[in-house]
C-alpha cells in the first residue's frame, strides 16, 4: 500500500478514511500480509500491518519514480501480489503488479484553477487518468464521483465500484452539548482553500452578524486562504476528542464548498445530533438525503446568511435536520462492510 496518506497530517479525510479500512482490513484478514510504504521514516501503521520507511521524502522518492521508473513501489515493499493506492499520486508499479485506485473526489480535473502551480505540477506528474485506466478496479467514494470519472475518463462502467468510505470510526462519541464554550457557534470543519470556498463564508457571516447573528464561528483546519471577521475563531489542527466535543456544542456545521467527493464532516456532525448547513451539491445530498441539510446555492453568499439567522434562531429546524442525517450518518459507522468490500476487490485484482 502506498502510505503517504497516513505521512503528516493524518487529521484530514482522506488520511482517517484510510488508516480506518488499513485498521479493519488487517484485523479481519489475519492471514494477509500488509506493507505500507512510509516514505520520509515518518507516520504509523495500525498491526499487524507492517510500515516501510524510506529515508528520502516522497515526493523525492515518487517523483523520480515517475520520471525514471524506478524505484518501483512494489520493490521498495520487497515485493507484494497486488497494491492498494488510497488516492491517485505519482508513482512507479512494476508491470506484472496489479492494483486498485481510490478516488475521493475529482477536483483536479473538474476545477484544476483551485490548486498552486506547484500542486497542478503534482497531479499532471501523477497521470491521475492512466492510473485509472490502467488499475485493476478503481473505488469511488460516491455515486457522483464515479460518474464524473466515467465521464471525464472514458472508464468502463464495470471498472468503477462506488464504496462508501466509512464515518469516523475512532472518534469518541461524547453526549450533545449545547454550550461547551461559553456561547452558541457555528462550526468549519476543512482545508482553508479555494474548492471549500471560505471567501464565501467570510462574506455571508459578516452579512449575518451586521443583521443581529449572535453566535461565534470556530474554524477548524488550516490552508493558504483567509476566514476571518468579527466573533471568528480559528483554532487549527483539533485531535479527535476535541473535535468530537466541537462537534457536540455547535449549533450547525457550515460546509459551503464548490464541490465534495462525499462530504464526512456533516455526517460527522450528525453523530453528535448537529446539523448541517451545506451547498447544495449531488455528493452531500448522497450522503445526507433530501432533508439532511439546510442547503443553500453554492457561492450564494446571501442565502448562505440567511441561512446562518435560519439555523440560529430555530431549534425545532436544526433537531429536524440533525434527525434526517444523524440516520446515515449511524448507517455507516461501522467501517467492517466498506473494507470487506475493498478487500475482496484487492483480492480479485490478485487473481485476475
């Protein structure tokens, strides 16, 4: 398996998505032998699965893989029958080594303007496409994220499975709280960049403050764009306890992004009886249902204030959304169906 993902910041979605199917794959597949390539000697793997290290970074190690084609990712691992890529990067795979791609979302191609230079650089040395077209079997995470695959790739429809990823397995799950921090907030939970449109949050939460909005907004996460104004609180990296209580306290969590692969956070939220205030986008009504949001347009800055003022002021609403999404939400905590469903790929990919 290719462990970058779980290298640094293992508090994103994609890193706690993969450490929890890595975790349940392992544990319920004793006689499986997992390598996980940890490149830069850094970052842990769940046992009995065993971790790699290379001492150069990965991008130095990948990124000459991909130029060179070598080292190959197989050989670092001392050789293996089939490889997991938990989301698409550059790499070199021997061509007698079958593997399966995870796709979480296909930002880079549907708004590749959203990413620097350097990181455009990253996903063009990737070949995110040939990965795709040349894997085994390819995962999408949501019914939206295959189909824009299908589409964008020219993937057959059988070469693409939709597996849910499942909901914060590890994460305490403490008792609701309306007021852990001395006064109502909304809550952000995400990278700070262009798809997750906090420029749009910025502007709707001083258009809702300046009509009499009461509450504080708490953001939690970091990235190169700005969430600032008046009763905004940024807190940054949380560990998971502490998010789970943040999770507890806040009126509703606020996801006002221009696309999502599947969208966790508001299912998160919803574990804890919080509901959500989302853009109105096919991956979160997948996973949430019709009535598992207050959604608005996306970049709709002024239905995304009124909104705010809605959610505040309405407690019967908010026990209403938080009901209709709390329900899948439960569905899918147990990450044991999901990793079944990987790993019998995984094995199927080894035969073939």
């Amino acid at each position: 398996m290719d462990g970058r993902s779980l290298v640094g910041d293992r508090g994103r979605g994609v890193a706690r998505v993969t450490l929890a199917l890595l975790a349940t794959m392992s544990s319920r597949f004793p006689k499986d032998e997992w390598r996980v390539l940890l490149p830069g000697g850094s970052g842990v793997v769940p046992p009995p699965a065993r971790g790699y290290r290379t001492r150069l970074p990965g991008r130095v190690v990948f990124g000459l893989a991909t130029v060179v084609g070598r080292p190959r990712l197989d050989a670092l691992l001392g050789g293996v029958d089939v490889i997991w890529l938990p989301a698409p990067a550059p790499l070199a795979i021997s061509p007698s080594v079958p593997w399966v791609l995870t796709l979480h979302d296909m930002s880079w191609v549907e708004r590749p303007g959203d990413f620097t230079p350097y990181e455009r650089a990253w996903h063009l040395l990737a070949r995110p496409r040939r990965q795709a077209q040349g894997a085994a079997s390819v995962v999408a995470v949501s019914e939206h994220t295959r189909c824009v695959a299908l589409e964008r790739w020219g993937l057959q429809p059988g070469h693409v499975t939709v597996i849910r990823p499942p909901v914060s397995p590890c994460m305490p799950a403490p008792q609701r709280n309306d007021d852990p921090r001395g006064g109502p907030y909304f809550l952000w939970v995400g990278a700070l960049e262009p798809r997750k449109a906090p420029e749009v949050l910025q502007v709707a939460w001083s258009q809702a403050v300046s009509r009499g909005l009461g509450a504080r907004l708490l953001v939690v996460g970091e990235g190169r764009l700005a969430l600032s104004g008046p009763g905004v609180e940024r807190l940054g990296r949380v560990k998971d306890d502490e998010l789970g209580k943040l999770y507890a306290g806040a009126l509703a969590l606020v996801m006002p992004s221009r696309l999502e692969g599947a969208g966790l956070p508001p299912l998160e939220a919803a574990i804890y009886g919080t509901p959500s205030i989302c853009s109105d986008l096919p991956a979160l009504r997948e996973s949430l249902g019709t009535a598992g949001a207050e959604w608005v347009r996306p970049d709709d800055a002024e239905a995304l204030a009124q909104a705010l003022l809605t959610i505040a002021d309405d407690r019967v609403r908010r026990e209403r959304i938080a009901a209709a999404a709390r329900s899948a939400a439960l569905a899918r905590t147990d990450p044991a169906p999901p990793a079944d469903r990987l790993r019998a790929l995984l094995a199927e990919a080894r035969v073939a």
